[in-house]
C-alpha cells in the first residue's frame, strides 16, 4: 500500500498523558491533520503486565492504521516499552514511532547522571536504563505508581502531588541534574516536581518525539501539504469525562468520540 501525504496522524495513550505528545505534534506539524486515542476504559497501563500492554498497543495501532493513518505515535511510555515496534511497523506497513529513543536522545545532550521516573512497567523494564548504560552513561531511576492516577484524578496541582513527588524523590542523588519523566502524564506535575526540586532540569517526551515524527515525514516523503489541520478524538471510556479532563488540563478538544473496544 503506498502511503498518501495527507493520510492523519494517529497517536494513542492509556489516558489524558498522550495529549502532552499531540500538542507539541500539533505545534511542530501545523498542517498534519491526526486522530488520537485515550483508552481511558483501560487505564493505567503502568501497572499491568507488558504482554497486556503489548496486547494493546497492537489493538490501537492497528485501529488506527484500520482508520486511515499513515504514521502511528505511542504517545505513552508503559505501551512504547512494552509494544515490539519493528514487529508492529512490519505488520502495519506504517511507520510506529515509540516516545524512549528520542526522549533519552535529548536527555544525553545534558551533563551529570540522568534520573528516570516513570511508572512501574517503565521502570521494572528497565527500557531506558538499558539505552543509557549503552552511552557508558549513569542513571538513577525510581517508578512512581501514584503520579499517573493523580494526573488522572485531576489532583496535580493538589497538595496530595507535591506530598507524593516528596515522598518518590526525596533521595534522589545530588549529582543528577536532568531528570527524565518517563511517563506521558508527567508533564503535568511539572510545576510541583519544580517546586520540591527546583534545580532539575525535566525532559519529557513531547518535543523530542513531535522532532523525530516531523523527520521521518520528511525523509519518506510523506508530509501534509493541505492547511486543513484537525484532530479527530476518541475514548475507549466516557467521552465526557475525557472531555472535561482535557479541557481541565487545558487541552481544547472538539466532539469525543466513544470507541468501543472487543476486550
Ligand atoms: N502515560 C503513560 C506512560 O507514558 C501511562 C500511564 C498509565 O496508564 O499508567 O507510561
């Protein structure tokens, strides 16, 4: 099958942390139009088995290749560990961009030992110490079960967030200095990592990934060329609550779509 230009982009999380990915996606790539997934029925991913979350990904990537698109983002950690993405780029004919690689790239650029915080699938994996020791660098890292469930709960700027980021980073070594959050939720409780660690420099996934899709468009050829921008969501849970969660966290979404899943 050839791949057309104007075919949308299609990005998937477990939840609302994908939207972190979609709108540095939609910043960088004005003319792409995308469809994006949060299979809030579903989540969280991070403390689930790997298979299942593999399994997952594989359903998503596939409903939105079914969908159209011609390039697939997951825009989570837990499912980017998990899902197998040569296997998965093989069997879909698209390319599947994962959001580990570009993250660590742009995390290596900084000096010191690097701190990776994610949730338990992430880390127990072990996805990105295993790229980072391969560039004969330190880290240290440390799963944050609770930080997903609270961006989830709304709670991120909530007393109970700063307690919890107190109670996971508390010993976190002196000598790190750029700390990777290695969840896509992450980035919303970047303020209150910020005000209990505030000489930490926070890297997440969302513009090192929206650099690497916006090159490989351009290196097969295959970039929007209409200005027609516009983004399609669903929700493999009530569509209201995604909804309202979205606009909270201050992402405007248009009609949310339910989209029912074969469990
Ligand atoms: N946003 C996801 C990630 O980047 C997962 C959160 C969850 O569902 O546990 O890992």
């Amino acid at each position: 099958m050839v791949i057309s230009a104007n075919q949308p982009i299609g990005v998937f999380d477990s939840g609302v942390g994908g939207l972190t990915v979609l709108s540095a996606l939609q910043e960088k790539l004005p003319n792409e139009t995308f469809i994006y997934i949060g299979d809030t029925a579903r989540v969280p991913y991070g403390n689930k088995p790997l298979e299942l979350v593999s399994q997952y990904a594989t359903q998503l990537a596939t409903e939105l290749k079914n969908k159209g698109c011609k390039l697939v983002v997951i825009a989570c950690n837990s499912a980017s560990t998990a899902a197998d993405l040569s296997a998965l780029e093989k069997s879909l004919n698209i390319p599947v961009v994962g959001v580990i690689d570009a993250t660590v790239e742009e995390a290596l650029t900084h000096a010191g030992r690097i701190g990776v915080i994610g949730t338990s699938a992430t880390i127990n994996s072990n996805a990105y110490g295993n790229i980072i020791k391969a560039h004969n660098r330190e880290h240290w890292s440390r799963a944050c079960p609770l930080f997903a469930p609270i961006v989830e709960e709304n709670l991120a700027d909530d007393q109970v967030a700063f307690l919890t980021a107190k109670h996971y980073l508390n010993d976190m070594p002196m000598d790190i200095e750029a700390l990777i959050l290695g969840c896509t939720h992450y980035p919303y409780l970047k303020h209150t990592i910020h005000a209990f660690l505030p000489r930490l420099k926070l890297i997440d996934s969302a513009h090192a990934t929206a650099n690497r899709v916006a090159s490989i468009l351009k290196i097969q050829v295959i970039e929007a060329q209409s200005t027609a921008s516009d983004t399609t969501y669903y929700a493999t849970g009530d569509t209201t609550t995604f909804k309202e969660m979205a606009t909270r966290l201050g992402h405007r979404t248009n009609a949310v779509t339910h989209l029912p899943l074969v469990f």
